[in-house]
C-alpha cells in the first residue's frame, strides 16, 4: 500500500479545553487538499446513528475502498446495535460516545455528520479543523450565522467537504441538468416545489421526562443550553422543536429548496414570505405542519409547500400536485419540467412529453464524495458544502419569517400574494384538504411572516415588518465548551 499523506489529530486535552484551543490547535493544518491513492483505504467515522446515519452506514457498504472505522452516537443502546449489525461483516469499528474521541483518532480520513440539526455545524467545523474530509446531512446548520460560519470552514481547511442534499447526484435530476445545458427552454417563470409528507402527532407530555441512562443528555445538548426533555420521543421528534431542529422547512424542505437553486443558478432570495400553522394537532411540537413559503428571486418566484396531513382521517394517503406528492414543477417559457426522485420529466407547451429520464434517488452520492476524497479535486463534488450552505440558509430564512409574523386569515395571505398566480393556487387547494379534516375556511387561522427584504451579500433581512425581531434570531446561544467558532 502506498504511504499515506499525514494527518494530524488533536490532542484530547486540546478538545477538552473548548473551541478555542481547537481553532488554535489547528492553525496549521494544511491549506492544500491532499489524496489517496487508488490502493488506500478510506477510512469513515459516522456521528449520529439512530435513523439517518444508519442509512448512511449500510450505504458505504457500496463504496469500494471505504471502510468504517469509528461509529459514534449519544446513545449507548443504538452504538451497541450498530456494532452488533457491523460484527458480522468484519472487525468492528471503534465505538465513542463523544464525537471529540473520535477527530483524535489517527484512522478516521473522513467524518459523516448525521447528527441532529444543532449539532451539523460545529460538527462538521471541529472535524475540518481537525484536518477530516467532512460529509454534513441537511439542513447543514441550525441557524444562518452558524452555516456562514460552516462555509467559511469549507473554503479554509483544504478538505473535501460534501453536503448531504443527494438529489445534485440523482440520475433523472441530472440528466435534465445535461440536457437543458443543450436546449433552448426559454426563462424560468416559477417553480412550485412540494413535499406532501404523512406524518402522526408527537404528543403531549404533562412536564419533564427522564432521560435514560444510556443517554448522555449533556452532550446531546452540544452547543444549545441544557435543557429538560419535554418530549415523549427522545429521538426524531426534536426535529419539531426550535431548539434542536428546523420543521419540515428546514427538513425535507431543504432538498427541494436546494433542488431550485441548483437547477436554476440563484443564489439568496430577494424577499421571503412563509404562512402556515400546527393544525389539528395538540401535541410539543412547535414547527408548522403545514406551510407554504415563497421566495421571490428577482426573475421568478419559487413556491415551497409542505403538508404532514392525510387526504381526510383514516385515510392513509396525503394529498397530491400534478401527480405526484413530492417533487417540483419548473415553469419555463417553452414547457414544464417535473422533476422527482423516481423519475423526471420535461412536457413541451402542448403537453407532450418531450424526454425523460429516470431517478435513482441520489445512490451515487457517497461515491462521489469518495472520488472527490480520493482525487483531491474539489471540484469533482456534486453538492459543496459551502454552496449549500445558502439553500439550509434560504429555509431559515423562510423559518424565521414565519416565527416572528402575525396571526392572520387565509384572506390575509391571499391579499399579500396578489400577483403571485402559483401562490394563489396553492392557497385555493388548501381549504377543500382541510375541509375533510373539519376545518371550514372561515376558522382558519395561520401565522404569516413576510415579505421580509434579503441582503443579497449575506443572509440578513433588511426591511419589512418584524424584520428586526427575525434578524434577532439569525445566530443560536451557544455554551462552552461547544461553541460555534466565529471565522473571519
């Protein structure tokens, strides 16, 4: 095996004195990417194992060459059932509660961040600084500043950094992406992106709940305040809470909105709007379970619409648009692009369809994170982390509209939308769905946040009402010794 190019890890006591002694520790790290050899092995530690992470695990089983090394999680119970799976392919992988045990060790060259939303950013930072190739699930941080701060860390430690938004490696996607490259389909009008996803109340507990032991509550935490459980799920469900996570906006909302930036070439949005509410549950959750937002670039608006409601109770569908429950719709002047996981596909003005091709749910995703990894090339990513770091930051944006508005009527929201047509005809299919819930339009009370103005160098509001309160909550509170560290 050909030598391999050093790395150099941290001490413990450099970890244990905060973030820091970490950016100092780390001041001389290598500024240029170096490669591995064909014949190297590429050596993986995944953070953050209960669902996602999980996923990720079994997929690097197809990547040639890769081998996990360390797996790391909070949680005692699910590290010991990931390595009892691991046992029977081949020697286990070194098993850590605390990601800083894990950027010590000399055989992880790259680090899976699949942790809870709070966690992405600091995560994904300490790792390159501690000289790791990174892979970052969506949304890649919690907050816009942290994500500046994540992109800066990107550019900085001459490391591959992915995302994980892995719709830039579905097949169909892309193949529309090298056929529009070829054809003359006109300016985009709009873009309607939804994600119709069935999801049950997380229910509602009377007061704290215990933490199990095999938990450690504190560096579940990381960089928010520790705070009591007020939950009856510990795992998953804080992705419905604003400590933790981001709703469906900054969910599955984040592929779709990285989706539209990616196949059309914005950057921020010029204006942002979100309406929507928690309808029909009575549960901890505090994030929208139905929302529409809308962000105006300039030259077109893209509508992103989420609904974790069924057709009507009892029925074990959600609804859907033009076909299908989750996709987009590129509106171009010369025809339409439909645009999902299992297939893509492009109808001229008449309706007929014109080509298509087929999606594989972005399987190759990982292998080009390991190509990249293995060239040393940058450039050879499909989803730099730096670049999406403004589509997690265009769905906090939409967030933050939202939980600094006001209380209004769908009357309210149609009026503020006037002239938006896509807009108006989300909002049209709206009460007919929630009618068969039992909810006339005339009691429909939303929250709505917008327009809200968007400096185009960096993601700041700059007017509209509340933009002030909205623009408080750019950047989360942080404890040591899990700060996020400000980048210059």
């Amino acid at each position: 095996m050909s030598p391999r190019s050093p790395l150099s890890p941290l001490r413990r006591r450099d970890f244990l004195a905060g973030s820091g002694a970490l950016l100092a520790s780390c001041a001389s790290a290598p500024a240029v990417l170096t490669s591995l050899s064909p014949s190297d092995e590429l050596r993986i530690a995944i953070v953050g194992l209960n669902q996602r992470g999980r996923e990720l695990r079994r997929a690097l089983g197809l990547v040639e060459g890769a081998r996990v090394t360390a797996l790391c999680d909070v949680d005692q119970r699910i590290l010991a059932r990931e390595l009892d799976e691991t046992r029977a392919k081949g020697p286990p992988p070194a098993a850590e509660q605390d990601l800083r045990r894990v950027l010590e060790r000399s055989d992880v060259d790259a680090v899976i961040v699949a942790t809870p939303n709070h966690w992405h950013a600091l995560a994904g930072i300490w790792a390159l600084q501690a000289g790791k190739h990174v892979y970052v699930e969506k949304p890649v941080s919690h907050s816009v500043w942290e994500g500046e701060q994540l992109a800066r860390a990107a550019l900085r430690y001459g490391r591959i950094a992915q995302a994980g938004t892995q719709n830039r490696s579905d097949s169909g996607l892309r193949g529309f992406a090298q056929w529009r490259a070829t054809q003359d389909l006109g300016r985009v009008r709009w873009v309607h992106a939804v994600w119709y996803r069935l999801r049950d109340p997380i229910g509602k507990v009377g007061g704290p709940q215990p933490v199990p032991s095999e938990i450690d509550h504190d560096l579940f935490c990381g960089p928010r305040p520790v705070a009591p459980v007020l939950r009856s799920s510990y795992h998953y469900d804080w992705h419905w809470q604003w400590p933790y996570g981001n709703g469906e906006i900054g969910n599955l909302g984040a592929h779709l909105v990285d989706d539209v930036r990616w196949l059309t070439g914005v950057g921020l949005p010029r204006r942002v709007l979100c309406a929507g509410s928690r309808l029909l549950w009575d549960d901890d959750g505090q994030t929208p379970n139905v929302s529409l937002s809308v962000f105006d670039y300039g030259e077109f608006p893209a509508l992103l619409e989420l609904r974790n409601l069924p057709l009507a109770p009892g029925i074990k569908a959600g609804p859907t648009f033009r076909g299908f429950g989750s996709g987009l719709v590129i509106r171009f002047e010369r025809g339409w692009f439909l645009g999902q996981r299992a297939e893509s596909r492009y109808y001229d003005e008449s309706g007929a369809l014109v080509a298509s091709w087929r999606g594989d749910a972005g399987k190759e995703h990982l292998r080009n994170f390991a190509r990249a990894i293995r060239s040393g090339d940058a450039s050879r990513r499909n989803a730099p982390l730096e670049d999406v770091v403004q589509s997690s930051n265009t769905c906090h944006l939409a967030n933050l509209a939202w939980r600094t508005g006001r209380d209004a009527s769908l009357d309210d929201v149609r009026e503020l939308v006037r002239g938006v047509d896509p807009a108006l005809a989300a909002l049209d299919s709206l009460p007919q769905h929630l009618a068969a819930h039992g909810l006339a339009p005339d009691a429909l009370r939303l929250r709505l946040g917008g327009w809200l103005e968007v400096a185009q160098e960096r993601a700041r509001f700059t007017s509209g009402e509340g933009f002030e309160n909205a623009n408080a909550l750019l950047k989360d509170d942080y404890r040591a010794p899990f700060s996020v560290p400000e980048l210059a």
